[in-house]
C-alpha cells in the first residue's frame, strides 16, 4: 500500500492516487452508527458493499497532504476514544 497522496489542482500526482480509505469496524449499535455516520469532517457518506464478517466498513476522506496511515491513526484514535469497535483499514 503506497502512502503518498499529493494532491495537484484535484489529481493526484504519486503512484497512490486514492482520495479515500476504508475502515472497518465491529459491529456498530444504531446509536454508533448514527454517531459515525453524523462525523462529517472525515467520512464520506456513501454506501459501500458489506464485508464478508458481522462488520461494518465507512470510507473517509483523505484532505490534500494527507497519508492514508496518518488519517487512519487519526481515525483510530478517534473510534477508541469515542468507544467505538474499530477492527482496522480495508486494503484496496
């Protein structure tokens, strides 16, 4: 997984050129769900496939320098700091 996301007038210019990542998480009360799904700043919003577990996966943005590691840690610190069953990021 590449981790450069340089962003040039809307495109990306290195070999990693996704605007998003994918985390999993456990599975998520309505309450939880409701909390991610209100969390704006990051998450995108958009209805993704199911995972092959009882899990559920959100996509969040990646702002313009951002690295998909740093915004996952950003995103992990977060869920654990919001009591949220975080299991990890969805490799592409």
């Amino acid at each position: 997984m590449g981790t450069s996301t340089d962003v040039v007038r809307g495109r990306a210019t290195a070999p990693d050129q996704r605007q998003t990542i994918v985390v999993e998480f456990a599975r998520l009360s309505a309450e939880q769900q409701a909390f991610v799904d209100l969390h704006t700043l990051r998450a995108v919003g958009t209805a993704l496939p199911a995972v092959d577990t009882d899990g559920v996966v959100v996509e969040f943005w990646l702002r313009e320098g951002d690295t998909a590691p740093a915004v996952y840690d950003d995103i992990r610190g977060w869920a654990i700091g919001n009591g949220l069953p975080i299991r990890g990021l969805v490799e592409p």
